[in-house]
C-alpha cells in the first residue's frame, strides 16, 4: 500500500488555496483572453526569424552548400552543430515527463506539458539541419529504406547516420503522441467551457469527443504509464546515437567510448536549461507563479548542476586519456587544438568550459537556485556553453587532419549558415508562442491529480492521515 | 440507435464520491459510468471494473516492431543486397540493435495510441453525449442506467442522501456519432427528451 498524502515537511507544488475549478480558470485564462502586446510583439520577431531562415534555406537549396562556409576539411560545421544543439534541448520533456513520472516525482506535473512542446519544437528544429545539410534536399527520401527502383539499393543499416534517421524520428513521434494523448482531457475541459462557436468546434475537434470516462481514465493511465516506460530508454538511446554519430568513427576527438553517457547528460544539462529560460518567463507573464513556483525551479537548478557537473567529469577524463593514450594524434587534439586557449579555436573550449562547468557550480548555494535572475542568466549561458560544445567536439577535431596538406584555413560561418540557425529560432519560438497562446501550458487534469495530496490549502490535513495510514501500514505487516 | 434514460448524479468531491459509489452499487443500481475531471485512483476497482490489457497490447506491439526490424535488415542484408562493408560478416547483429529498439519502441507507442483511441472511440470530429459540462472542470458525473422499474424520484432523493449536488433525470444516446460541438444536432425527429 503506498502512502497517499505526501510529507508536510516537503514544500507544496500548488500554492494559494485552490479548488479543482480555480485550477481550470488560471490555466485556461490565457487561453480564453486576448493575447497581450508583449505576446505580438514576440510573435512578431519569432516569425521574422523564421522567414530569414526560409531565405537563407531557400539560397542554400537554390545555389548548393557552398553558400555555406563548409570546406573539404570541415565538412561538419554550424549546421551539425546546431543538429546536435537542438536535439540536446530536446531532450528535457521527455525526461520530465517520463523518467519523472517513473521516479514518481510529483514537481514534474507543473512543467511537462510545456516542456513537452519544447521538446517537440525542438526536434523540429533539429531535423532540418541534416536535411538541408543533404544539399540536394529533394533526395532527402533517399534515407529511407523502401523497395526502389535502384535495385533496390537499400540504405545501410550499419551506419550510425542511418540509425539517427531512426531515433529521432522515432523520438519525434512518440514524443508527439505522448504530449498529444495527456492533452486531449484538456482540450476537452477547454471545450466544455468555451463561450465563442469558434473555440467550442475547434477544441471539438481537438478534444476527438472525450468524456471523462472512468474506463477510459483507466486506459488513459495506462497508456501514459507505457509511454513512460518506453520513452525512458528512447530518450536515453537518441543522444546515444547522436554520440555513435562521433564515436564510432576514428577521428580523434571523436573516437571516445564515454560519448554516450557524455551526450546524454549534456543533453539534459541543456534540456532543462532552455525549460528554465522559457518557464521563468511564461510563469510570469501568465500568472501561473502558483503552478510553477521556486520549488520547481529550484529542482531544475538541481538537476542542473548534476549534469553540468557530470559533463564536467566527462571533459576532464577526454584531457586525461589525451595524455593517459600516448598517441599523439589524440594529445595534439586534446591538449593543443582544444585545451590550449591560443589554439584557433581555443577561445571555444574556455568558453564551453567557464558556461558549463564552472557557472553552474553557483547552484550549489539554495538562494542562487531560487533567485529568478540568476537561474535565467545561467540557463542562457548553459546554453551558450553547450552549444560551444557542440562546436569544440565538431569542429576542433576535424579542422587540422592526419594530413597536414589539408589542415583548413579558419572556419566562420557565413550569413546564410548564421540565417539557418536564427531561422531555426524563429520556428521554435514561432511554435512556442502559438503553444502558449491555444494550448493549455500546463497539464490542468495532472494538477488536479495531485492538488489534494501537494497542494499548499491541503497540507494541514497530511499529517493526521499520513499517521493514518502509516498505522494501518504497521497494522497490515503485524499480521 | 436508440436513446435511454439515465439518472445523473453530480458530487464535488472525490472523498464522497467513493462511499456513494459503494452504497449505489450494494443497493442494486447499474452505475453506467462516472465521469471524472481527472483519473480518479482507485475509482475503477470500486466500480468493479476489470483492469484494462492495452499495456499486453503494448507488448505485442512491441515485439511486432522488433521482429519487423531484425527480418527486414537481415533478408536486405543477407539475401537481398548483400553489401561488403569491410569484408565484415553480412549478418551484423550488434549493429542492428539501435534500429530495432528504435522500431520496437515506434510501433509500441503508435500501436497502443491507436488502440487507446479505438476503444476509447476518440478521434476528431467524434461527438458524445456530455451529461454534465463540468465532468471536465470540478465534478464527478455519476450516471446510471434506469430500468422499466426503476423510480427516477427515488433513486434521485437516493443520491441526494449520499451527497449528490445535483441529480438530474436525461435521455441519451450511449455510442458517438460525427458532429461538432458549437451544434445541437437532434439525431433523429423527435428524439429529444
């Protein structure tokens, strides 16, 4: 028999003293108003973004790749790195919305349904990079392995690239499915409750006519329950693969068997940086400070320093197995090309490091991890920090080759690269305004789940019953 | 189609909610089912429900995913097109590991999905019979099936005693049908209640 009501002494994720329909009312009220000027505004630059980056595609598809700054040398440069970036921020949803809800912890509820959308824009962003990265993009089918006319010449399932289609599109659909099925009781208490035709058929038809259903509630658990269960070795085995895209190669810098719990913790480290650079603003701006409060970001500044400190670890075994391996073409990799600030592309690895390992260390202290301007500030510059990772891994292991005759000038990016990547920018906020304005941001029938055993208005009663049950636990293992 | 009677009983509170359940179900009354604003603990063993096997689905689902990946891969690369790749073995098991966990998990997830939307019948444009707007906001919506003799007045006054809100009597109809919820659509002439 597991204990009902959760410990006094923890703090309450629901704040003020709610009832289940004061619940709806915040979080639907964003729905149900007219979006501020702030939101326009916001909008506005998202999508200006975007259509720059659709320019910018457009010239890349239109005149080739060479509109981009790659060379023979550093065929891997922005556009890689950026894959790799916004898969890693992709990850934080499905970790909070999975691995979270096997853990059984209760803070989860307050942010993954926006943490969700994250991740899902996210990946979207992501896959564009090496789709476009194909030059002919039109071809782009050609990774998919279906009987052709070519022989059929089939892909090869051997290769790392091909298992990357596989993950993440895979990630992407289960994600998908896994954020779609927890909203479908939340559009329909948005359509239940809508006062305009309009509102009422479209969340209608999103809601696909459910009903509350004590039978389908049941399902509905259940079928959250697995999806859990399968997205927790999903999520871990995408960045996995993402890593094998490296390390099964034999570049040095990249031929290392500690990438794949090196990418899995990255990814979360930038993951949960990006939900705490969006949820401090969202709370705010529409009023759900009771929802999300400082207990939840304090939670995310925790698991923040963890993997901050793990990738930490991780840099420094790679710099002792530059020296620890004797072969030179990893220590000049490691200990020149990276470690070296005077190095070309030193200045990547000391910034990489100072925003990855060492700012994150201020977490350790309680009143950095619930100051807001501090936890935004550092989940910007987490993310500056990994995205420099990226680029270290990348291109600091491929611009000077076995070969010295092909070592590379200096690579920068040009402005149709730089216009890819802020486009990506302007699809995910593109999608996370238009989220955040129609979609109910935080899971309202979750919240109410666990209202009555967190919620602040509740706790007075927890103790008596906690007693309660832990009597009727002693008296059940008496006899 | 045909529409039937319910008596609706609404309750505002999970805690009184459950003892009522119990004693409409020890007294007789058939519950049809009792609408929930969230999943409810523990609520559908007290209606005597069986526990649901879409997670058996799952499984097979998965498994299907699986086997679909390690046929597919060995036949194209054993059979079919047998690339040399290094001269390394044609049957390269380890390497295929990746793709058939990542099939296992697609099929598993899509697999169960559509299930759950297929015994649930949820899809868009699908319309049901709501018996009461706030099943979704704050109340628990018990509804239960009259028979020839069953007294609505009194089956109504029962609720109430056991801390019903609200009881109302309806005519409804069980299934779905295609419609969309800013229209009242009458289903057929004359059916109204």
């Amino acid at each position: 028999m597991s204990v009902k009501y959760e410990s006094q002494l923890r703090e309450p994720l629901v704040y003020g003293n709610k009832t289940y329909h004061d619940v709806t009312e915040d979080i639907v009220r964003p729905i149900e108003a007219k979006p501020s000027k702030l939101w326009y505004i916001g909008f506005y630059i998202s999508v200006c973004l975007l259509m720059f980056g659709v320019y910018s595609v457009y010239r890349e598809v239109t005149y080739g790749i060479g509109q981009w700054n790659l060379n023979k040398t550093i065929g891997w440069g922005w556009d890689i790195t950026n894959f790799v970036w916004w898969v890693g921020i992709g990850h934080a949803g499905t970790l909070i919305s999975a691995i979270l809800l096997l853990f059984r912890q209760g803070w989860r509820t307050g942010v993954n349904r926006a943490a969700e959308a994250m991740t899902i824009f996210a990946v979207m962003c992501a896959g564009q990079f090496p789709i476009f990265h194909m030059g002919r993009v039109w071809m782009a089918f050609f990774v998919l392995p279906y009987p052709n006319s070519r022989g059929p010449l089939w892909v090869n399932f051997n290769s790392p690239l091909l298992w990357d289609v596989f993950a993440i599109s895979t990630y992407f659909t289960v994600s998908l499915l896994f954020w779609y099925s927890g909203l479908i009781p939340d559009f329909a208490t948005v359509r239940d409750r809508a006062k305009t035709k309009l509102r009422k058929h479209l969340y209608g038809v999103a809601a696909f006519g459910w009903t509350g259903s004590t039978k389908h509630w049941q399902r509905h658990e259940s079928l959250s329950l697995v999806l859990a269960g399968l997205s927790t070795p999903l999520v871990l085995s995408v960045h996995t693969i993402v890593s094998f895209d490296f390390a099964t190669s034999v570049i040095p810098g990249w031929h290392t068997t500690i990438f794949p719990p090196y990418f899995v913790a990255g990814a979360i480290f930038s993951g949960f940086a990006m939900v705490q650079s969006l949820m401090v603003v969202v709370r705010k701006v529409f009023g759900l400070t009771d929802y999300i409060t400082m207990g939840h970001i304090e939670a995310m500044n925790k698991v923040i320093v963890l993997t901050g400190s793990i990738v930490g670890i991780a840099y420094l075994t790679e710099l002792f197995m530059g020296w620890y391996s004797q072969n030179k073409y990893e220590g000049y990799t490691f200990w020149y090309s990276r470690a070296n600030l005077f190095s070309p592309y030193g200045w990547s690895y000391w910034g990489m490091m100072a925003c990855n390992v060492l700012s994150p260390q201020i977490f350790w202290f309680r009143k950095m991890r619930r100051n807001l301007f501090v936890t935004f500030f550092m989940s910007v510059l987490v993310n500056i920090g990994m995205w420099f990772e990226r680029f270290v891994i990348i291109v600091t292991s491929i611009y000077r080759d076995y070969l010295p005759s092909s070592w590379s000038v200096y690579y920068s990016p040009s402005i149709w690269e730089i216009g890819f990547y802020l486009g990506t920018f302007g699809l995910f906020f593109t999608c996370f305004f238009l989220f955040a304005k129609y979609f109910p941001t935080i899971a309202i029938a979750e919240i109410k789940y666990v209202l009555k055993t967190t919620g602040e208005s509740y706790k007075d009663n927890m103790a008596t019953i906690e007693q309660k049950q832990a009597d009727e636990f002693a008296h059940e293992y008496a006899h | 189609m045909a529409k039937k009677k319910f008596v609706v009983g609404c309750f505002d509170n999970e805690d009184v909610l459950f003892p009522a359940v119990k004693k409409v179900r020890t007294t007789g009354y058939k519950i049809k089912d009792v609408f929930t604003p969230f999943a409810v603990h523990g609520l559908d063993h007290a209606l005597g429900m069986r526990e649901t096997s879409l997670h058996t689905a799952g499984f097979i689902y998965g498994i299907t995913g699986t086997t679909t990946a390690l046929s597919c891969i060995s036949w194209i690369f054993t059979k079919d097109w047998p690339l040399d790749i290094g001269g390394k073995p044609h049957f390269a098991l380890p390497a295929w590991i990746p793709i058939m966990f990542e099939l296992t998990v697609l099929f598993a997830a899509v697999g169960m999905v559509l299930t759950f939307c297929y015994l649930c019948q949820l899809a868009p444009f699908v319309k049901k019979h709501h018996f009461h707007l706030r099943a979704t906001d704050d109340l628990f919506v018990m509804v239960i099936e009259c028979t020839e003799n069953t007294n609505t007045e009194d089956l109504k006054a029962f609720l109430t005693n056991n801390g019903a809100i609200e009881t109302d009597v309806q005519m409804a109809e069980e299934g779905w049908w295609i419609g969309r919820y800013d229209k009242d659509e009458v289903l057929f002439e004359g059916a109204t209640a």
